[in-house]
C-alpha cells in the first residue's frame, strides 16, 4: 500500500517549507518554482544508467550507484567548483561520517545542459527566499539503487539529517520495483508523514534543521528493478568537510 504525495502548488512552497519544514511538488510544480522547462529535465535522464558503483558503503551492499558535483551559486551565477570529496560528520552520517569520499564527477554533458543550471539557480532562490539572500553551497548527487543484492536501501544510514539548511530529493523515476517510501519526521516533535513519490522529477524539499528523513528499501517486483533520484544539497557559509 502507498500513500499519496501530499503535493502543493509552487507559490506555497516558501511559506509550507517555513511553517513545517517540507513541501512536495509535482513535475510541473518544480519546473515552475524553479523557472525550467519540462521537456529540458529528459535530456538528463540517460546519464543515470552510467553512474559507477559506490564504493564506499560500508553495509557490504553493490545496491548503489553514484556521481556527485560541487556548486557555488551567487545570486544569478551557477559556478562548478574543482572536484573535491563528499564528507559528513558522524553526528549527521552514523554509517559513512567522518570518512572523504571520493565519488566520480557529474558528467561534463550533463553540467553544460543550460536546465541543470536552472534547477539549481531557481532551488538557491527559494533558499533565499526563506534565509535570506547570500552564496549558496550545493552539492548535486545522482543516485541509483538497483535490486542487485535482492533489497537496495536509498538510506542505508537511516532516519537522518544532512547537516545542510535544505534538501530537495528529486525523483528521476523509478523501474520494476516496489517500496522506496519517503518518510519526514519532525526533528524535534512527534508528528511524521509517508508516502510514495512516482512521478518522474517530482520533489521532495526539506528544512534540514527541522525535520529528519529516509526512504524505506525497495525490492524487485520480477526482473532486476531500480529507483534513480536527483539529490540537491544547500548549505550557506560553505562546504562541509574535515576541520
């Protein structure tokens, strides 16, 4: 059994991500929000069946697969940075904190599509929307968990926070399996809500400080299956990484 989506439109989502720290938005609420054309999001899809296994889970698993880049985005300006590790700390990441990780990087054919770039710019935006304007540090993820080991697990680290200010979980879709429910929870309080993202390119955004979240494991419905999805990370101040 899943449950629905609790989807808003684009306007709300500035004051749903301040009065509850989340917002879901259908594909076209996301392109709104962040000024990019649907059609554009297709030509990133295939890069998602060339991501090199990661090698760095330390549950054992070969369920993911991975590539990862670094942004500064000022105002209007989206600027890659030189290739660096992906590091969190233990407080964050109980299974992989404390630990550089050095993934592949995003693809250079991906990087120059003007719309990557958009979504970007247009997420930074609403982050300052909610914080205020200033330099926002991003960190782009692209993720597939396949049913490879019979159960992939998109947070093998479980219920947790990235050490951010906000998030957004974008599905690029989901092939031959069931399962991969999202669940938020507040961080500081009782209340919590699940559903089943299935649309491609609907998102999840979230208010890092104040809710916590996971996505339960997925498993094949007959053939191998997997679930690829679009992580963007927005922290002010800087990268995160070893002091």
């Amino acid at each position: 059994m899943s449950f629905q989506p609790p989807v808003i439109p684009a306007s709300e989502v500035p004051s749903a991500l301040g009065a509850r720290g989340y917002a879901v938005l259908t594909r076209e609420g996301l392109c709104e929000l962040a000024g990019i054309e649907s059609p554009a999001l297709e030509g990133l899809r295939a890069s998602w069946n060339s991501l090199p296994q990661d090698g760095f889970l330390r549950d054992g698993g070969r369920y993911r697969s991975r590539r990862h880049a670094c942004f500064i985005v000022d105002g209007a300006s989206v600027t890659q940075v030189p290739h660096r590790a992906h590091w969190q700390p233990v407080e964050y990441n109980a299974l992989h904190g404390g630990l550089e990780r050095w993934f592949e990087p995003v693809q250079p054919d991906i990087v120059s599509q003007p719309v990557w770039a958009g979504l970007i710019r247009g997420l930074a935006a609403c982050c300052s929307q909610l914080k205020g304007e200033r330099p926002w540090y991003v960190e782009a993820h692209q993720f597939r968990i396949d049913t490879t080991d019979g159960i992939g697990r998109p947070t093998p680290e479980g219920a947790h926070r990235d050490g951010v200010d906000f998030v957004a979980v974008l599905l690029v879709g989901r092939e031959g399996i069931k399962g991969g429910e999202t669940r938020v929870f507040e961080a500081q309080g009782p209340n919590g809500l699940r559903f089943t993202l299935t649309e491609p390119w609907s998102a999840l955004l979230l208010d890092d400080a104040r809710v916590i979240h996971e996505s339960t494991p997925i498993q094949p419905l007959e053939g191998p299956g997997h679930r690829d999805t679009l992580v963007l990370t927005f922290r002010a101040g800087g990268f995160q990484g070893p002091a």
